[in-house]
C-alpha cells in the first residue's frame, strides 16, 4: 500500500508544478459547434443500438428463434 500512496503524493506534486491554464483550450475556434457535437451524440447512440439489435437479432437467427418472426411465404 506505501507504493500507492507514494504514487498518489508524486501526482500531487506533479500537478502543483504544473500551470494548467497553459494547457486548456479556451479560444473559440477550437470548440465545435453545439450541431455537430448533437451530431455525433445522436450518431453514437444510432450505431450503438443498432448494433446491439443486430446482435441480438443475429444470436436469434443462429439459435434458431427467428422463424416464428417470420411470417409465412406461400
């Protein structure tokens, strides 16, 4: 546990060495729009549900549910 809290200690010393305002992008040209963040949100959400459809839906087919979805072709 001593080599935790050490570790712990030399971060805190790192970080009061170090001027965050340097490193944080504060200038307008470097944020993106609220649109295109929404974008990308909506877009995100998009294909983590239809993957996750998808994988349900392929785990279906392979064990052999699907059929009775599908309805009948005379």
């Amino acid at each position: 546990m001593c080599c935790v809290w050490t570790f712990a200690e030399l971060v805190t010393e790192q970080e009061k060495q170090m001027p965050l305002e340097k490193y944080q992008i504060d200038e307008p040209h470097y944020r993106r729009s609220f649109t295109a963040r929404f974008f990308d949100g909506v877009l995100c959400g998009y294909l983590f549900c239809a993957a996750t459809f998808g994988s349900v839906v392929g785990a279906l087919w392979a064990t052999g549910y699907l059929e009775m979805w599908i309805p009948p072709q005379f």
